[in-house]
C-alpha cells in the first residue's frame, strides 16, 4: 500500500465501521529518517501494548488487559538490554516477588551474556554443551547428562535454577 516510501508520517483517524477499523485522512510521504533511539522507543512501545492487550482490531469494545503471569512479564521486559534499561524498575519489583521470578531473572541476564560468548566459542570451533551463571561460563560438557553431572558438583542447589544453557 505504502510502497518503498517508509517511514510515513500520518495524519489519520480511525473509525470502527461495521466491526473493522477504518480510517479516514491523508497519507503523506515525507522524506523523513528514524533515528535507532527512536525506533527503538516505538518498538518497545508497540511490544508493551501487544503484550498487555494483543492486537486490536475492533473499537467496538474497551480493551481488555491480557491476564500475562509474573514470568512473562519479566521476561519480557528482560527480553533485550534496551528493555531492561526501560523496564528496570518493573523487573526490581518482580524479581522480588518469588525465587522462581529471582531465577528467571538471572537466567535472562545469563542468556543475554551467553550471546557474545556463542560467538566467541563457535569462532573458535569448540561445541558441546555450556552453562552461563551471570557472564561466565561454569560448566561445560559433551552431552547434557555429563553438563547436569557437572553442575551438581559445583554449583550451590539455590543456584541451579539461575543457569542458562546452550549448545554449540
């Protein structure tokens, strides 16, 4: 509809007629950028509101919040590191709440460091089997069985859960 002409700076109402959204104005073409800060502002934006109310196609109705537990709010708030500067205060609040959401917390941060350590080990031709706790790898194996094996013996039992594990 838009062709290549993107972004588009719109001046627009929308209108529900018969159950659908319609709208009403003039699409412009302006030659205009988005900066990265902004359009990572409106992306985070647009994924608070489609993960508090889904998408919604009808104005025949209030929305609704979605009924999303604890856990998946905090993960995703937690889902990239610009969410987490955004979010910092929901996550400290929920983080606090249970130790399942204190251990989802830090598996989050260690998936976000496991990132960079992927890339790292894979240029380097390792595989296996890994555990990230925090920004450290702290065990590594050749299947899962011998990585589980490994954990038991070094990390402390309220930690387990803080892992995150990948495979190269």
């Amino acid at each position: 509809m838009f062709g290549s002409h993107t972004p588009i700076l719109m001046g627009i109402v929308l209108l529900p007629f018969k159950e659908k959204i319609t709208y009403e104005g003039i699409f412009m073409s302006y030659n205009i950028h988005f900066g990265g800060g902004i359009r990572k502002s409106m992306n985070l934006e647009v994924g608070e509101a489609i993960q508090k109310y889904g998408v919604i196609s009808s104005l025949n109705s209030t929305p609704e919040q979605k009924s999303n537990s604890d856990e998946e709010m905090l993960r995703f708030y937690m889902a990239s590191k610009s969410s987490i500067d955004r979010y910092w205060k929901e996550i400290n609040a929920l983080k606090g709440k249970s130790e399942n959401l204190e251990a989802v917390h830090h598996q989050e941060i260690a998936r976000h460091s496991a990132r960079a350590i992927k890339k790292s080990i894979k240029n380097n031709g390792v595989r296996g089997y890994f555990a990230v706790l925090g920004d450290s790898i702290v065990a590594s194996a050749s299947n899962n069985r011998k990585l589980d094996n490994n954990l038991s013996e070094i990390i402390p039992k309220d930690k387990i859960n803080w892992i995150y594990r990948f495979r190269i």
